[in-house]
C-alpha cells in the first residue's frame, strides 16, 4: 500500500507539473494517480476526486470521436500491414490481429467526449 501511495503521489506531482508544461500530460498522470490511490487508500482517492481542479480531469475523462477514429484506422493500418508484408509466422499474425482487435476494444470503451 505504501508503495501504490508513494507511486500515486509521484504521479500527481507531475500531472499537477503538467497543468503548467505544454510537454507534459496531465490527464495520464491523473488517471494513473487514481488507480493507485484507489488501491492503496479510500481517503486519498476520496480526496482526488473532490479537488476543485484535478478532480474534473478524471470525472470528466472523455476521448472526443475524431480522436477516437483516428487512433483506430492507425492502429489498423499498421497491424495489417504488419500482418501482410512484414510479419513471417501465422501465429505472430494472428497475435498482432488480437493486439489490434484489443485496442480498438479499449479504446472505444472510452466515453465520447460530444
């Protein structure tokens, strides 16, 4: 629990950076700070997503559906040519179509931000 909790904060603390450093991304800290905290402490979880500012970055975590279409037809795109022209064996192809089918699932259990 220690550990989840000292990770969380490291997290916040550059998620918290990132609000001010164009470079840096907030919402995948803050995502991944309430993913340890929810593991480790009720309270500090409790507390994050009750902050005036942060909270909302996690509340209102949504992926608008350009972002969302665009990820995806990259993602295929590769995989299959992937798949087609460069993977050698039946069963790499076939654990690259998984992966693809994977993260297309995902990323399409994401709200839409509207």
């Amino acid at each position: 629990k220690a550990l989840y909790i000292l990770f969380g904060t490291l997290s916040l603390i550059l998620g918290i950076i990132g609000v001010f450093l164009p470079l840096l991304p907030t919402t995948p800290f803050l995502l991944l700070t309430a993913a340890l905290y929810v593991r480790s402490s009720p309270r500090l979880y409790h507390w994050l997503l009750h902050q005036k500012y942060l909270g909302n970055y996690i509340r209102n975590f949504r992926i608008p559906l350009r972002a969302k279409i665009i990820s995806i037809s990259l993602i295929w795109i590769t995989i299959l040519n992937c798949i087609f022209f460069i993977a050698p064996y039946w069963w790499l192809k076939i654990l690259l179509l998984l992966i693809a089918i994977g993260t297309s699932y995902h990323i399409l259990s994401f709200k839409t931000l509207k």
